[in-house]
C-alpha cells in the first residue's frame, strides 16, 4: 500500500504553497463535467496534477487534473478540476492524498460535487441534491491503515458528517435565486464503479433511503472530517437511474457530461453564492 506521512504531505503542501500566492481557506472539488465552475475563479494560478510529486493524476474525461487557485466572490479558493476515483485504480490513501494536502495548506471548509445517478424518481435530470448524509458501498476506506493523531482520530464520528449550516444556507439561497423546485435534499451512496449498477442494486439501494448515487466524493468527505474540516457536498442529477428490467435504455458518461455541460450553470451560481456568504474565519 502506497501510504504518505503528516511529513510527506506538509512536504507537498509547503511545495505547491511556495508556487503561489494565493492562501485559500476554502477547497472545492469539482465532480465529473463541473469542472467550469473554475472559470468563474478570478486572479487564477493554475497548477496541472502532474507537476505535483506524489499527486494523482485523472484519467477520466471530464476531469481536467488541475489544480485552480484564485479568489471566487472574494474568498480565496482552490479547486481541484477534477478528481480521481478509486475506480481508477488509485488506492483509498491515494484518493486521501489531496483533501490532506489542502487540510495543510490551511483549508477549513471543504465543498465536494459530483455529478450522480437519480435514484428518487421524484428528481429530474439536471435537479440538484444538496448532501445530507452517505451510504458508504464501495467497500474501502482511506482510513484504513495506522492512524495519525496528527489528522485526526482513530474513530471519527460520520453522522454529522455534512454541515447543518450549510445546508441550510443552499437551501434558502436556492430559493431567492428562484430555482427552489431544482435543489431537493437527500442521500448519496458510493459504490466502487467503474461499471453503472444493476438494476437490483439500484432497487436496493433505492429501499435503503438513497436518492442518488455515484462513484466518488465518499472517500474524500471521510477524510475531510477525519481531519477536522467542514464538508458541504452537493451533486447535480446527470441521469436517472435504471429501476426497471430488460429496460432498453442503459447508463453511459456521454450522457453525464452531457448535462454537465447544459445544466451545472445553477450549480455554479448557486456554489458561488455559499461562497461568497461564508464566513472563513471560523
Ligand atoms: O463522481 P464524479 O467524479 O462526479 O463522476 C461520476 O461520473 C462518472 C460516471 O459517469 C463516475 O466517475 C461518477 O462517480
Ligand atoms: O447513474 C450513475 N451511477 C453511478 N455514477 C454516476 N455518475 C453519474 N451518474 C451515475
């Protein structure tokens, strides 16, 4: 198992720290196809994944590998455009390494997207999902391993895992901005992917009180609050689900990078707006 210590990881944070001026307070990764949401980041600096020793690199389209520091409403941010997924074949620590690296950069509050499958049927493709909580499914976890007491502790409480507060806030703002009726809130699950589920698995998990799954954002939230930070998770509906046998339609990344591209505009104004309106210095 590749593994990093608190060392390496203060090592490339100082690193990427040095190649920068901006001191961001806030982190936001950006899920499949929502990696636009960079564009509206002003007095960019940019850095690709692969100039960052020991960072993952993203091997899925949709998913630039970048690393875009700036300021978003006047807040300074990073943003990680795009992400990767243990599908990839990166181990859990691995996927830990970034939300780390931010940690000891200074990050304090953590905004993870994604684009994800609708299991409610009341939701509609290019809706939004505030997170209020996650269904573990993909049978790892980055906290697997010899515990640092430096990030945090052995056994972290998960079931408060995404802020109140925050929640609140996107839900309100929603609602002045007048797209209330595209914003719900509910669950996320995680499964390992690369493969979209069954038909039974979405039925099950449908059962288990999930409104909307993917392959991703799980790992990282469990690290987030392993180490302390807030987490505010949001995931646009890129598709829904397959519920139904022998049904002719079938799940494919075509379609969710599709409605990336002509729906993650309210998810952009909607992320700016929480940010513009937070309070970092907490
Ligand atoms: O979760 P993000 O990275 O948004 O990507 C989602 O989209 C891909 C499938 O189309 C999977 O990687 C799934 O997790
Ligand atoms: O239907 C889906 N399933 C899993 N991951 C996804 N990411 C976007 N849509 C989906």
């Amino acid at each position: 198992m590749e593994s990093f210590t608190y060392e390496d990881i203060q090592q490339i944070a100082n690193d990427i720290l040095s190649k920068v001026k901006c001191r961001p307070k806030l982190g936001i990764i950006c899920g499949s196809g929502l990696g636009k949401l960079a564009d509206m980041v002003e007095d960019r600096e940019v850095i690709p994944y692969n100039e960052i020793p020991g960072f993952p690199i993203s091997t899925v389209p949709g998913h630039a590998g970048k690393l875009i520091f700036g300021t978003l409403r006047n807040k300074s941010v990073v943003l990680m455009q795009g992400r990767v997924h243990c599908y990839e074949g990166y181990s859990p620590q691995k996927i830990a390494l970034p939300v780390r690296t931010m940690k000891l950069m200074g990050i304090k509050v953590l905004f993870v997207t994604n684009a994800a499958g609708g299991i409610n049927r009341n939701f509609n493709v290019g809706d939004m999902m505030v997170i209020k909580d996650h269904l573990n499914l993909s049978g790892v976890n980055p906290l697997v391993g010899i515990n640092d007491e430096r990030f945090g502790p052995r056994f972290p409480p998960m079931s408060r895992a995404y802020d109140i507060e925050l929640r609140k806030l996107a839900l309100s703002i929603a609602k002045e901005m007048g797209f209330a009726d595209l914003v719900h809130e509910g669950v996320y699950s995680m499964m390992l992917g690369p493969n979209f589920e069954t038909v039974t698995e979405c039925r099950l998990i449908s059962i288990a009180g999930v409104d909307a799954t993917g392959m991703s954002t799980v790992p990282e939230v469990i690290v987030a609050k392993h180490c302390g930070m807030t987490v505010f998770g949001m995931s646009l509906i890129t598709n829904k689900v397959i519920m139904e046998y022998d049904q002719d339609a079938t799940a494919n990344h075509e379609e969710v990078l599709e409605t990336g591209e002509k729906s993650s505009r309210y998810t952009q104004q909607l992320i700016a707006e929480i940010v513009g309106r937070l309070d970092l210095d907490i």
